[in-house]
C-alpha cells in the first residue's frame, strides 16, 4: 500500500489554500482609483494626508471602495470614472489650497478590484511591466567618479582651512587625480601637518612621500569611504528622480538600482518622452540664510511674535522674506535674510547618526572649504539664532529646516531636532536631494504604446494555453489516468508560480511570461521521468504498488539532476543579466523550485490517494506496458 503520513497532505494543503488566496487578486479586474503623492519633497504621506482625504471625500459624499495607503502613496478606490475625476478635483482642493504652490499630486489610475479582506491578507496582484502594460523605460549611468572627485574637491578646502588655523605653513595643495597632494618644504612641518590633519580626515588614507628637495603629503580616499561615496551618490540620485517624477503623475513608477553604478525609470502610461526627458533632468538647489524672527522659542535671541504677526499680516520688514516651515500639520512663519550665506554647491555630506553625548539621532553635515570658513565666521557672532535651509525647485523656494545654532559652527556640524532615526535619514536625504549627486546620461530608451502591450497580453496569455492544452492531450492520450494526474499536478504548479509572483509583487513583464511558458513545458519533464520508471517497474515484473513506491523513489535523482543544472543557468542568467534577463530568471528559478514540489509530492499525493488504499491492486491506468517476454513469445508464434 502506499500512504502518505498526514503532515504532508496538511503541508500540501496549507500551500494550496495559500496560493489560491494569493492568486486570486488577479482575477479581479481593475477599478478607477486616485492616487495622492507628494510633489514637494517636504511634504509627506502621513497620518494628516489620510484624515483630510478622508474628510474631504465625506463632505461632499464620495464613497470609496476602499482606501490604501503604499509607499509614499494613498489609493483611493472608486466605482466608476465620473466619481474618480470628481473626488481628484475634490481631493485637489483640499490637499493643495495655495494653486500657486501645490504639494500633491493626484493622478488616475487603476488598481485591483480585489476584496478588501484580500488586501488586508497582503494579497495584492502583480505589477505589469511596461511591455505589457506601455510606458517609458529609461537606463541611467551614474558617473560615480565625479561624485568622488567632488569629494575630493571638498577635502581640499577643509584641508586647507586647517592647515591656515593651526598656522602650518605650506607650498601648495591640489588634487592631482584621485589624489590630494600637499606639499611642504621641509619633513618636520609635513610630519607636525600629517598629525594635525589625520584625526580629522577619516575618510582619507594619508601617506609620506619625499621627491627631491620636496617632502609631500598624499591623501587618497579609503576604501570603505569609496563605497560610502558611491552608494550615497546613487541613493540621492534615485530620491531626486522619485521626487521629480512625482509630477508626473505616474501611477506606478519603478526606480531603482541596477548593478553598480545604473538605475532603471520604468514610468508606466508615459507616452511624452520629451517631458519626461525634461523633468529628469531638471535641476534645483539649496541655499542657507538666517532668521531674522520667529515666534516659536522664547529663549532664541530672534524670537519677536510682534514682527512675525506683522509680517503675516502684510508688512514685511526690508530685506527679509516670509516663509512657512512645517512641523507635520503645524505650520510655523519665519521671517528670512534675503542673504543667501551658504549655497548647496558647498554641501559635501549629509548623512544620518547619533549623537555621541546622548544617543539622539541627528544629521552630520559636511562643508567645503568655502563654506566652512564662511559658517565660521556667520555663527561666531550667532549662537542661540535660527538658521533655514532652504530648497528652491523650479524657481520656488521651500524651507525644509531651521535649526537653532547652539555653538561656532565650521565645516563639519550636526543638525539635531530629529525624534527618531527615519526623521533624521529623510532630512539627511532631502538637505542631498536638492540636485543629483552626480551626472547620469541616458545609455537606454525605450517606449511600448498601450496598444502594443495588450497585444503582447494577449499573445503570452494565448501560447500559454496552448502550450498547455497541447501537453494536455498528449499526456492523457499516452498515459491515460498517469497522465491526467500529471495535468492536474502541472496546473497546480502553475498556481504555486502565480502565487509566489504575487506574494514578492513582481513585476510581470513579456520575458517573464515566456518564463512561465517554458516552466509548463518544462515541468512535465519531471512526470514523464517518473510514469517512465513506473512502467519500467512493472515490466519487470513487480506488483502495481511496488511500481508505484520504486517509481517515484528511484526518478527523484534524475528529476533532482536535470532540475539543478536548469538551476544554475537561472542563477548565472539572474547575477550576469540585467532588465529583462533578470524577469525572465527570477520566474525560471521559481517555476523550477514550484515544479520540483508539485512534480513529486503533489502529484504522489494524488496518486496515494486514488490507489494507494486499495488492498489488492491488479492493474494501473498508464497506458501500454510492453513486456519484454510478451514480445518475444507473440513473435514466435508469428513464426
């Protein structure tokens, strides 16, 4: 008899019923929906955005479908199109009451129309690629070595400024490549340099070098400052774009990190490649000013609320501005210098840490050698005044912080104020995401129009089927019931590959739905091998159950063997390839670890359950068994 103990049919059970709840999100079609997301990079996503959406929609009585909140996003589901461009327009009003100064920004868009109870499971459809879905595909390179040479550039100013405070005479100091190289007239004042320098350089390595008559210093960056660099510069650039492409309106953007020093802008329904061009590229930057009043901090030496009222209520004094900075749903006025002090240009880092004293989060900032010799002497005279950071897109400015000055400040400080570490990494990131870290050039551009993706919808989802129908036939027809439980395990497979995909929400594109082709017509392979050894067994003469045990027992090596070298091509095709390649792997991979399961146990289990009870079993149902002693006698009576 052959029975499986009941741990494996609770297994196989449990993952069938997950990967039904996993795969059903889509089935459903989409629905009208709204999207809100931020225009400003200080505006936020956030408990506030939610209320007021929420309460806008009430007052003028738009019932939602359903409400969802993504990264940096809230989805907004709606019963038909006139209601989605009602509740945009609606929703536009409440969230950006200044039209001159909008921060949203509300698109349309569709999204599943899957139950909430499916939703809130985390059951959620996958994304479809552009080619499937139309778009603009962009590949960026990153010249990482400008963002080094910057930092290179930056280390020599504070060097410098170092170098003029501790008196240490010098001949000249320059960047030479990669290198900074300061040079000295004799080896006592290099050697009194070298111990004044490193403790306050720690990204750069620093080494002696004599030629001739001159004794020089060399400084090159670390290795792990290299890395740091680099990662930093390609981390601000993809927050720029995701910024700057949040005007656009897309629905779904995808941007991210590809190999070293590349990043991939998929913008899904884009068609306008020239504004799309223009909004990527499109620059802004950062100035630093003072206070001149506020109403917040009675111990600040430009605390003055009479000035500030003035000022909102229209009279501004000369040479100051009026601005707003937000503290969350809290808006605060601050009258501003129109003195620019410091510009973004002389921002070298800004990263987030701890303070060494009590542990808070803060943001540690780095100034060139400009910058820090002019922060020197504005905060000598101005501890216990405020100072903005502003950020200026497109021609409007914005403040994002204004901390007050507790001590002379140089060219490295900490900015504090942060509550929580992600308060202090996203202020790191938006005083780096005034401009891009470094130059990017367009290596690869595509566009897929709308019409063109539900074609190629409609081709995979069409050589899918009749791949499979055709696999359908020939399995029954030459295995009988062998291979209609083989059918059965094979369409179970597919399901377990649809419900991954949909659990690590991966982007379906056109090479990944030929990956779930070829998983169909590979997976039978593994039921072949094993009806195969089943008829092999009972040619030799053993019973039907023994067949039945040996056959699957004695295939799962070869099974295991042909799988694991499919495996590793997967694996080489997914560390080697990049865009598509990487799509098409990823489903290869999971199709060939789904078929390994349901191949084997699922479709062993089928057949324990069908004929594995039966006490006496005489026959199987999988098609002519040849015997080698059948054949040899019918011949000779032939004769």
């Amino acid at each position: 008899m052959n029975r499986y103990p009941l741990w494996r049919y609770l297994l196989i059970g449990g993952a069938l019923l997950l990967s039904v709840m996993y795969t059903l999100p889509n089935l459903f079609g989409e629905v009208p929906a709204v999207q809100v997301s931020a225009l400003k990079v200080t505006a936020r996503i956030d408990a506030t955005v939610m209320d007021t959406v929420e309460k806008a929609l009430k007052a003028n009585a738009i019932e939602p479908h359903g409400i969802f909140t993504d990264v940096g996003s809230i989805k907004i589901r709606l019963k038909d199109t006139d209601t989605q461009l009602k509740a945009k327009d609606v929703l536009d009003q409440a969230l950006n009451p200044d039209r001159e100064n909008p921060r949203f920004i509300l698109a349309l868009n569709l999204i599943s129309d899957s139950p909430q109870w499916l939703s809130s499971m985390g059951a959620l459809p996958m994304y479809l690629g552009l080619d499937l879905r139309g778009g603009i595909h962009f590949l960026l390179q990153v010249d990482l070595q400008s963002a080094l040479t910057k930092r290179l550039d930056g280390q020599v100013g504070y060097i410098r400024n170092a170098l003029r405070e501790k008196k240490t005479p010098y001949s000249s100091i320059a960047r030479e490549g990669q290198s900074i190289v300061v040079k000295f007239r004799d080896a006592a004042t290099r050697d009194k340099a070298l111990r004044e320098i490193e403790g306050t350089t720690p990204d750069l390595q620093l080494k002696t070098v004599e030629e001739g008559s001159e004794f020089r210093l060399v400084g090159t960056l670390t290795l792990r400052a290299q890395k740091e660099i680099e990662q930093s510069a390609i981390e601000q650039n993809i927050t720029t774009l995701r910024n700057r492409v949040n005007e656009l309106g897309v629905a779904e953007p995808i941007i991210q990190q590809q190999g070293a020093d590349r990043i991939v802008v998929q913008l899904p329904g884009v068609q306008d490649t020239a504004r799309a061009k223009d909004i990527l590229g499109r620059t802004a930057s950062l100035e630093i000013r003072m206070v001149e009043a506020h109403a917040s901090s009675p111990e600040a030496r430009d605390y003055d609320p009479q000035k500030i009222e003035a000022a909102v209520k229209g009279t501004i004094p000369f040479g100051t501005e009026l601005f707003y900075e937000r503290h969350g749903n809290v808006v605060e006025p601050l009258l501003l210098s129109k003195q620019v002090l410091i510009t973004g240009e002389r921002l070298t880092k800004a990263a987030p840490t701890f303070d060494q004293r009590d542990q808070r989060p803060v943001v540690a900032v780095e100034l060139d050698g400009q910058g820090a010799r002019i922060m020197r002497d504005i905060t000598r005279d101005a501890v216990k005044r405020r100072m903005a950071v502003l950020l200026i897109e497109k021609g409007k400015p914005e403040v994002i912080t204004a901390p007050t000055i507790q001590d002379q400040l140089g060219g490295t400080f900490q900015i504090t104020g942060s509550k929580t570490p992600r308060e202090a990494s996203d202020l790191a990131l938006l005083l780096r995401a005034g401009a891009l870290a470094a130059p990017m050039d367009i290596i690869e551009e595509r566009t897929v129009g709308p019409s063109l993706g539900a074609e190629n919808i409609r081709i995979g989802f069409h050589s899918t089927w009749i791949g499979f129908t055709a696999i359908t036939v020939f399995m029954i027809a030459y295995y009988l019931m062998f291979g209609m439980i083989s059918i059965l395990a094979l369409a179970i497979n597919v399901l377990f590959l649809l419900a991954l995909l949909s659990m690590l929400q991966a982007t379906l594109t056109l090479p990944g739905m030929a990956g779930i082709a070829l998983t169909v017509g590979m997976a039978i392979d593994a039921n072949v091998l094993i009806n195969e050894r089943i008829r092999e067994e009972l040619r030799n003469g053993n019973t039907p159950q023994a067949a039945i045990h040996a056959g699957y027992d004695r295939a799962w090596g070869t099974i295991i063997d042909s799988n694991i070298t499919t495996l590793i091509a997967g694996a080489m095709l997914f560390l080697l390839g990049s865009g598509p390649v990487k799509g098409f792997a990823v489903v290869l991979c999971l199709g060939i670890l789904t078929s390994l399961f349901s191949a084997v146990m699922v479709s062993r289990s089928i057949v324990n359950l069908y004929y594995g009870s039966r006490r006496r079993l005489d026959r199987v149902s999988i098609g002519q068994v040849w015997k080698e002693g059948a054949e040899k006698s019918e011949v000779s009576r032939k004769r």
